[in-house]
C-alpha cells in the first residue's frame, strides 16, 4: 500500500500560524488590560468614586470649623435655638470660639456631643486689635485652659507682626504645643510662618484659609508645614468657579490637600446666624463639585481626626 503524506501547501502553513500568532497577540493583550485596570482600579476605588459627589453633597454631615458664639447672639439665638439651625442644615459638629469665651461654654453646657470648644482671648477690653497687649491676658488664658475642656486656642487675629508681642505669642504657642491643641489663626502667611518658626511641632487652622490670600500661597503653605489646616470660611466664592466648576487653582490645593480642609460659616455677626442656612448650602455646592472621597474628608473626616471625635456618616436632621 503507498502511504501518503499530508505536505501543506506552504502558502497556507504561513497563514495558519500567522492567525495563531494574532490569536495569542489578543489574548496576551487582554490578560494585560485586565491586570492594569485591576491595579488602577485598586487605587483609585470604583471609577465612578472619581466622579463628583453631586447631590449627594446634600446627604453629608458637615462639621463647622469656624463658628462664634458671641454675647450679641445669645438673646436672639439661644443654645437651643443654634442647635436647631446645626440640624435643620445637617450640621453634626461645630469648632466653636466666642467674644467672651463664656458663650462657647453656654453651647458646650447645652450640646456638649455637638460642641468643641477652643478658646478665644477676647473679653472685656481685648479684643482682635489690642488682645496681645492686654493686661493680665497669660494668666486669663491659663485660666479658661485650666477650667474648661478647650480643644485649641482661637480664633485670634494677627493683623501684624509687632516685635513687642513676641514674648507672649511665644508663650501661646508653647500653650498650644505642650497641651498637643491647634492654635486657630487669622492672618495671612507671616504670622503662620512665625508661630511655626517658634514651635515647628504646632497644629495650626489657618482661619479663611489665608482671607485674602491667593490659592497658589495657600498652597505654599500647605507644601511646606505638613501640620497646618485650614478652614475655607469666607472663601466659598473664591472657590466656585464660573460654569458649575471650581475655580481651578482652589481646585488643584484642595485636592492636593484635601485631608487638612474643613469648611466654616463664621459667624462673627447676628446676620450670619440669619443666613445660617444659605451658608450651609453654598458649602455644599462647591462640595458637590469633588469626588466623593475629599467631599467626604473635608465635610467631616478631616475634623474627626483632628479632634478625637466620631460623627456619624449619616447627616442629622431637625429634632
């Protein structure tokens, strides 16, 4: 019997392991893609997670890192009435400083769950312009520090640098470090700079985020003192942008540093109380605008740390 050979036509062998070679070429390519988007997914979260948190700004809690308690409010605005504005705005938490500190310990004595308290040195005669050369202040300062559960030093004002006020600032400043409590400062960069340059271990809340500062400097500022965070009262319109978008300078810093932002109304005059709300509500627009992840660190988390406090993730309402 003749055998026969099977002897493939040359031409068709080529085309044969050509589609063999493109077949494994797909494969690899797709073992590939999967083990990248597995580790980009491992990263970033969900992919959705990096879009902006939209409405669902409206379902966060917010702590208020910048509220006052001022003698001029506690008669139109009793305790009871400031708490049910926190929770008709879904407000869980307030950093509270008062003109005298004894409006901050009203509120801590009616809501002590939903209070920090930090203390202000402003009483009687002292006040944003003179406070560092007031008589007696040290030991007024000692005092609220040693009667009262104070959890930072604050808000004051440095509107500028006096060589004279050294001494006692540096005595604030070693208050603060040895009492491990933020010092809660308005001013712009220098004087943030100098109270870094007398303790370098401080925590500072920069008040407004600078004021008037631009989003480049605070962003300087941020590089360079890993423990300085800032609250963006009065700043809400510096960082909505036109056309629904954050104005992209404040947009990169806080992204960029979106674990030391905490948002805050001030409300240093009766008529931010009347806008409480509003406020609130600009707050959460300019949220809405972040992903989910730094909305959440700025609205809440953020402060939690900073503080030792726990907040629930669900937004309180009106009782």
């Amino acid at each position: 019997m003749t055998r026969r050979v099977f002897r493939p036509r040359v031409g068709g062998l080529r085309s044969w392991v050509q589609k063999v070679k493109i077949s494994m070429q797909i494969r690899l390519f797709g073992i590939a893609a999967v083990v990248a988007l597995g580790g980009l997914w491992a990263v970033t979260g969900h992919a959705d997670d990096r879009k902006p948190i939209g409405a669902g700004a409206n379902e966060l809690p917010l702590f208020d890192a910048h509220m006052h308690y001022k003698r001029e409010a506690w008669a139109p605005y009793p305790p009871g009435t400031v708490i049910e504005l926190m929770d008709t705005s879904g407000v869980a938490m307030a950093l509270v400083s008062s003109t005298p500190d004894d409006g901050t310990i009203r509120l801590l004595e009616h809501a002590p769950a939903r209070i920090v308290p930090e203390m202000r040195p402003y009483h009687g005669d002292a006040g944003s312009a003179n406070w560092t050369t007031a008589p007696g202040m040290l030991a007024y300062i000692n005092a609220r520090l040693d009667r009262y559960p104070h959890q930072g030093i604050g808000e004051f004002h440095i509107h500028a640098l006096d060589l004279a006020d050294k001494a006692l600032l540096a005595e604030v400043a070693g208050l603060a470090a040895e009492r491990a409590i933020p010092l809660h400062i308005h001013s712009g960069a220098g004087p943030v700079e100098f109270f870094y340059s007398l303790q370098p271990s401080l925590t500072v809340i920069w008040a407004h985020a600078g004021m008037s500062e631009p989003a480049e400097v605070v962003a300087r500022m941020m590089d360079k003192y890993p423990s300085l965070h800032a609250d963006t009262s009065y700043r809400e319109h510096d960082i909505l942008g036109g056309g629904g978008r954050l104005d992209p300078a404040w947009e990169r810093v806080l992204m960029k540093h979106s674990s030391r932002f905490m948002i805050g109304t001030d409300t240093w005059t009766n008529s931010q109380w009347e806008n409480y709300g509003a406020l609130i509500d600009t707050n959460r627009s300019w949220l809405a605008l972040l992903p989910r992840a730094e909305a959440q660190a700025i609205a809440y988390r953020n402060a939690e740390r900073l503080f030792g406090r726990h907040i629930s993730d669900k937004r309180p309402t009106k009782r």
